[in-house]
C-alpha cells in the first residue's frame, strides 16, 4: 500500500482540488469484512430496526463481531492514517467513503462525506435524539437514551440507505474535483454522486470503476435485502425474540460473545 500512496502523491502534487473515494477494502486491514461478502443473515441483523428494538444483545453481538470490535481494539489502517496526513497536508480536500465504521475521522481525516451513515449517526428509535459519538457503542452493550429507548445508528434506522446531507455534500465535491482517487471501493452508492463529477477530472482507480452493468446489479442486491428487511419488520416471530429472552435468563451476561 506505501508504493501505492507515493504514486498518489505524485499525482495529487499536480492537482489544486483532490478527491478520495473510499470503500471497504480501505478497511480490510483493520479486521471490517467486505459487504459484498456478508452472509445475508449478518446483513439482516445489522439492519434491522425490529432487532435492535426486540434483541438488542443479539443486534449488539453482530454489530461487535462485525464492526465494532475491529474499530475499538484494531482502529485506522495505514491507509486511513496517510489520507488524514495528505488532508492535514492541503493535498485532499475530500474523502467520499461507503464505509460506516467512521476510521477515517478516527484517523483525522476532518472533511468525510460518510454517503451511507455511520456508527458516529446516531439516533434514539423513541424520541429521535441525536447522539453523533461512536464512542457510545463502546460499553459492551446497545446504547440507550435517557428516555430508555434503543440508540441506532444511521445503516439501521434507514435500512441500508444513503444519508442525504453526506450524497449533497459528496456531490458538491465532485463537481469541483481535478482529481478523483478512488481506493478500495466498488462502485457502491456511485448513482448517489456520479453524475456530477466534472468532466475534466482525472480519475485514478486501482480498477475499472464502475462498469455499469455492475452497478445495477448491485442495485438490485440491495433492493432485494431491503426487500428481505421489511418483510422481516412485519413478522416478529420468525426472528426469534422470545428465544433471546429465554436465552438471557439462562447466561445473564452483557459482554458481546464471538460466533
Ligand atoms: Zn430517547
């Protein structure tokens, strides 16, 4: 990766207006698997609202495995760490990223257009206060609000969608870019901003991004998980709340347990 950022910097020293686009492969090193290569089931569970509501210490548990746990213990990759750098450095002005596991702030990156949310947006599924700090998903349990109701962060409460201020705020980036590095993503949410791109942009990629018929497809594998999702919303019983409370009074525990 170290050969591949000295390349990029090569080129971002010949560019006035430099924007990273980023995905999950930028967080493969810090232990954050790819969605592309989730089992539905862990899609499912990390999305639903109903499960969060109904099984907290279920939603927490995948959350954990999946997420939380690498952010916590392992945190920002080399790679997160030198974008910071080169942001700190005035030589980008921007990172566009897919990814909702917030490294790229942890790193220091200040300027983040976080399109799909992250576990730093924050709300209470009750009252709807927001609570933009990933740090309260970092006590062992599925945060709550002072009114009691369960804390979600922004992937769950829309259902894997995109978050509307960050695709505005992408956008606008786009639009005025010389330069458009793109590292570790696949073309995921490219609809939400990849039409005001600006034309004379220099676009680097690791690989050709985005084909189109790539796009939809990906397209319809998320429509069809939000298919999954509401289904799953209307029917309570076939996810087993009952078996968590059973569940629960037989251990009595509250720290998250590995699958
Ligand atoms: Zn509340």
């Amino acid at each position: 990766m170290n050969s591949q950022i000295e390349e990029l910097k090569s080129f971002i020293n010949n560019s006035n207006y430099t924007i990273v686009i980023t995905g999950a492969g930028v967080s493969v090193s810090s232990g954050i698997g790819d969605v592309e290569h989730w089992h539905l089931p862990t899609v499912l569970q990390m999305s639903s609202e109903i499960i969060l509501k109904t099984m907290p210490k279920r939603y927490y548990k995948a959350a954990w495995n999946s997420f939380l746990e690498p952010i916590f213990n392992n945190g920002a990759t080399v790679t997160h760490r030198k974008l910071a750098e080169l942001e700190n450095e005035g030589k980008i002005q921007g990172i566009i990223t897919t990814n909702i596991d917030h490294l790229h702030s942890i790193a220091g990156s200040k300027n983040v257009a976080e399109i799909q949310g992250s576990f730093a947006v924050n709300k209470c599924l009750k009252c709807g206060k927001q609570y933009n700090d990933i740090n309260i998903w970092n006590k062992g349990k599925t945060p709550r609000c002072e009114c009691g109701g369960v804390i979600g962060a922004f992937p769950i409460y829309a259902h894997v969608g995109q978050l509307r201020t960050e695709a505005e705020k992408a956008r606008r980036w786009v639009e005025l870019a010389e330069l458009i590095i793109i590292i570790g993503a696949n073309g995921s949410y490219y609809w939400s901003y990849g039409n005001h791109i600006n034309k004379n942009a220099k676009i680097e990629s690791q690989k050709e991004f985005p084909q189109e018929q790539e796009l939809k497809d990906k397209q319809r594998k998320l429509d069809s998980i939000n298919a999954e999702l509401k289904i799953n919303d209307d029917d309570h019983e076939i996810l087993g709340d009952e078996q968590e409370e059973k569940d629960d009074k037989n251990k009595g525990k509250n720290s998250p347990e590995r699958c």
